[in-house]
C-alpha cells in the first residue's frame, strides 16, 4: 500500500511514533557495533601489543617508508600505540593496532635489549 496523504491521523499519529522507535533502535545498535569495536580494539591491543612488546610496521597508507621497519612498543592509549622505531634514530610513531603485527621476539633482539 502507498501513502497517498489521506490516512486516518491516528494511523499517522501511529506511523510517526513507529518511525521514532526504529530511530531509536538504530541509534542504539549503532552505539553497541561502536562499543563491541572498541572493546575489541582495546583488548587485542592489550594482548598482542601490550608496552614492551616487538612489532612491525604495516599497512601506512602515507606514510610508506616505515612500513617492513621494526621497532619496540613504549606506550598505549585507548585506540593507538606508541612504537619506537629501532632504526631512524628511535623515532616514535602513534599507529592504530591494525598497522602493528606482533613479532616473536629473536635471541638476538633479546640480548640487544639488556
């Protein structure tokens, strides 16, 4: 059936309200997909790039010259890390989680960090 401006106003008055509860509920499902990411960003980054930890860079969009380049994670915040760069004069980088792949560390990186 088409709405051709001619319904009953209750059945507008009710079309309106169903309209606001859809809203409604999209708003929330969008707020609980923004939640679930951020719990998921939070806790991988915890996991796997957690300060100490070794990491490579990939995936820069423009920035390419540090991506393949390794380097040692200082700091974390909410959404970002902070990595030292074990080349480039210990320059830091602030990257997002998906641009920092963990390494396994090497007996040799071992030994240069003590």
């Amino acid at each position: 059936r088409r709405c051709l401006g001619k319904e009953r106003p209750d059945l507008v008055d009710y079309h309106q309200r169903k309209a606001f509860i859809c809203q409604k509920q999209a708003c929330e499902l969008r707020e609980q997909v923004n939640n679930h990411k951020e719990y998921l960003l939070t806790n991988s980054m915890s996991f796997y790039h957690s300060p100490g930890s070794r990491v490579r860079v990939a995936g820069l969009q423009n920035k390419l010259e540090y991506n393949g380049l390794e380097g040692i994670v200082v700091k974390e915040d909410a959404l970002r890390l902070v990595v030292r760069l074990d080349r480039h004069n210990d320059k830091e980088l602030k990257l997002k989680p998906e641009n920092a792949q963990p390494l396994i560390p090497t007996l040799a990186k071992l030994k240069e960090q003590f």
